[in-house]
C-alpha cells in the first residue's frame, strides 16, 4: 500500500465518518428524548435525497437551495409524528411498539418513493460532480468535502443549540430526567416534539448530503438503517457526541478496509464492531458519563 493510497483512504474516511455522524445523529436524538427507534430515519434521508434530486431536476439550481424548503418541513412533519403518533403509545410498550410503527411509516415511504419516481436509480448531475482536488498526492472529490462541510456545520449547529439556548437546556434535561425536568416546570410533551422535528430536520440536511454523491433508488433505506444502527450503539445510545465519535472512528475503518477487502465486505465492520460492542460493553463504548453530560 503506497503512503498516498494510505492517506487517500484515511481522509475519505474522516469525510465519511463526518457524514455518519449527521445521518445518526438523529437516530440519537430520538431515542435520547422518547427512547424510540425509529426505523424509518433511513426512509427520511432518501425521501430528503429524492426531494433535493426532483428540486434540481425542476428547476436546474444546486441541490443545497433545496435545505431552505426541506429542513422546515421535515421539522414539522417531525413534531407532527410525535405528537399525534408516537405520544399515544404506552410508555410500557413504547420501544417495541415504536419499532412497529416507523417500520410501517418507512414502508409507505418506500412505496410513495416507487409510484411516484418508478424504482429507477436516480443521480444529480452537477457541474462540480467529477471535480476533485489534490492534497499530498491524495485526490479528494469535491463534493465529498462539501458533503462533509455541510454535516461539520450542521453537528456544530446543533451543538451550539443544544449547549447554548434555552431550548437546548430543556431538551438535555428532558433526555436527561423526563420527571425532573417536569417538576421545574418544563413542557416535556412539548419538548420531546420539538426534539423528535429536530431529528428529522437532521434528516433533511443528511438526505440532502447524501445525494450528492450517490445513486438513489426507493429501497436504498434498508441498506443505511444497519449502520447507522450500529454507529448509535456502539456510540452509546442517547449520546450524540458519542455518536460522533463512533461514526468516524468505524468511517475511517471502513475507508481502510477497503483496501484489502473491496466495497461490500469493508461494510461487515459495522456488524462486527455492533456484536463486539453488545458483548463487551452493551451500553456502548461511549455511553455512560458521556452520555449524561449532552
């Protein structure tokens, strides 16, 4: 393996990771506030893709100009699912039942997706697509860095609402103690829907990344919920910089493997890091203080 080859894989894997990192956050956010899995996050990001891809197709401006429509209203139908959806589950049921209920939401999805664009693979055309630069003789495709860049300011984004505004305080203490945060007077209900449209809006950014540099088709969901199933575990469940963290310490791993192993087995990492993980440390490996903190 040549030193440029090596250094081309790693920073390919920093970018993927950082792009991992966006599209699981959500996936935390949401078992963070309700401890749902929701299932059809995967199904969000395509529909996100299919919506970026339909808006340059229509109007023939970059796919990004798309976020301006997507992002808000991904946040509503988001707030909307939890309050008149998710919130009617009983809370002793609520985990198990939700896998049932975002299942089938990611199956309507999926077939909205095929009747209405077929199951023909789709790809945005831009003028910068086959555009790269070189760094240390390593060459980087420029919309993977502006993929990454838009996953780097959306995390720091919500880092800074999560830390910094009132609304962040009342959603980590809603994460944190539900019952507590209530005695102090905050509207958890209303939190929980609030945190449940900001996972989804993350879907919306996720989605939009996602398609530009990839094929998309109806069904392509299912390939993406394992991973990032994975990346929420492994980071600890509820903790988004664990999260982080997870995704691209396992993007970077990837991005070597592939190598040696080629495209398809490279992904096994993500299986092998969840059973080690579930094995070892159950609560993930950056669970725990970490997770309590944010």
């Amino acid at each position: 393996m040549s030193a440029s080859l090596l250094l081309q894989s790693v920073i390919l894997g920093l970018l993927l990771g950082g792009l991992y990192a966006l599209l699981a956050a959500g996936l935390t956010l949401y078992f963070g506030v309700m401890r749902v899995v929701m299932i059809a996050h995967s199904a969000f990001l395509i529909l996100a893709a299919y919506l970026a891809w339909f808006f340059t197709r229509e109007t023939g401006w970059d796919p990004l100009l798309s976020l301006v429509v997507t992002v808000p209203l991904f946040f509503a139908v988001g707030y909307l699912m939890q309050r008149l959806l998710l919130s009617r589950l009983r809370p002793a049921t609520l985990t198990m039942m939700s896998v049932l209920l975002t299942f089938a939401i990611a199956l309507v999805i999926e077939g909205a997706l095929g009747y209405a664009f077929t199951g023909t693979q789709r790809r945005i055309q831009l003028g910068y697509s086959s555009s790269s630069i070189e760094v240390f003789g390593a060459q980087i495709a420029v919309v993977k860095l502006i993929a990454f860049a838009l996953a780097a300011v959306s995390l720091l984004c919500l880092y800074l609402l999560m830390k910094m505004t009132r609304f962040g305080q009342a959603l980590r203490a809603t994460i944190q103690h539900p019952e507590a945060a209530r005695l102090l007077g905050v509207n958890t209900d209303r939190i929980a829907g609030f945190g449940f449209g900001l996972g989804l809006a993350t879907a919306a950014v996720g989605g939009t990344a996602l398609a530009l540099d990839s094929t998309i088709y109806p069904s392509l969901h299912w390939h993406w919920i394992g991973p990032l199933m994975a990346i929420i575990v492994i980071g600890g469940l509820g903790s988004i910089p664990g999260a982080a963290i997870a995704a691209v310490l396992l993007g970077v791993s990837q991005s070597l493997l592939q190598i040696p192993m080629g495209t398809t087995w490279a992904q096994t990492i993500f299986y092998v890091a969840l059973f080690a993980t579930l094995m070892v440390r159950p609560q993930g490996f950056f669970g725990g203080r970490l997770a309590q903190r944010f």
